[in-house]
C-alpha cells in the first residue's frame, strides 16, 4: 500500500530535518538482506546514534534538494538504505561494518562536506577513527610526558633513599 501525499509530505519533512543537521550520508543496496539481519543493523545503527532508514529514492531526492547532498540524487537508484549522521564518520562505518559482515549489503555512495564519494570513499571515510578514538588518543599522547617525569621523580627520589640508608 502506498503512501498518501500527507503521508509523503511527513516523511520528506522528517528526512529534511536529519539532513539539516547531519555532516555525512551513506548509502547501500540492501537486496536479498534477510529482516533478522536487518535488525541487527538497525540496533548498531542506534546505538552509533545514526538515522538509519529505508526509504523512496524520489521522497529522498526532494528531501536533500538545495542541501549539501543534493550531488547524490544521481546515486539513488534501486532499492536503497539511507544511513545519516551529524558525526562525519559514523553513517559510512555503520554501513561498512555490517557489509563486511554480510555481502548482500552493497555499499554505492555518499556525501560528506558537500563532496559526492564513490564506494571507495564511503570505506576511506570509515576507516578514519570516531571522535572518541581520536580524543583518546590524543589524551594519551598529552599524558605521556607527564607520566614519564612522575616515574623519573620518582625512581630518583627511591634512588635517593637508598643513598641515605647506605651511608
């Protein structure tokens, strides 16, 4: 049963509002993919905090008109699965992770800062590590040095210790 124009009107608002605030858009072909699988996507896609979406090309062609991503309507075609996010690295490694899991999933394009990518970017754009990662890391980094002189302050100070109970 299809979908009356209110119907449409809502489902283009929704989509517009999600893109309004996103930085990245991934799509894949999801032909073939049993619902059990596809739930499981769905969760990891929550959980990633990703707008994660099976919808009609046209609705989303009118929703991402006059926005940074309206380079990739040429790529909507066949039966899609949207996934969108404000983190620019989480819609495609949802994608990416779960097609390397199950290869009925077919990664096909996405946008991020306005620039189209091919299913090579969409994988290039995944394998760049999350927020948290990366602020982890540079954490440790900042940490290291500071650590390293509190053991050296300390192994002089035992040093030091060992010294006056010699002598």
């Amino acid at each position: 049963m299809g979908l009356n124009l209110n119907d449409k009107k809502a489902v283009v608002a929704e989509v517009s509002a999600q893109v309004a605030n996103a930085q990245t858009i991934a799509i894949a072909e999801y032909r073939g993919i049993e619902v059990g699988d596809l739930t499981v996507l769905r969760k990891k896609a929550r959980e990633s905090g990703v707008y994660l979406r099976v919808l009609k090309n046209t609705l989303v062609r009118r929703a991402v008109a006059d926005t940074q991503f309206a380079g990739l309507a040429d790529q909507m075609v066949g039966p899609l699965i949207y996934s969108i996010s404000d983190d620019p690295v989480a819609a495609a490694k949802v994608l990416n992770d779960f097609a390397k899991t199950n290869d009925k999933l077919v990664l096909k394009a996405g946008s991020y800062a306005g620039k189209t990518l091919d299913k090579a970017g969409v994988q290039a754009l995944a394998s760049i590590p999350s927020r948290e990662e990366l602020l982890s890391k540079l954490l440790y980094v900042m940490q290291a040095p500071v650590a390293g002189f509190v053991r050296a302050v300390d192994a002089l100070a035992k040093k030091r210790e060992e010294e006056a109970t010699a002598a």
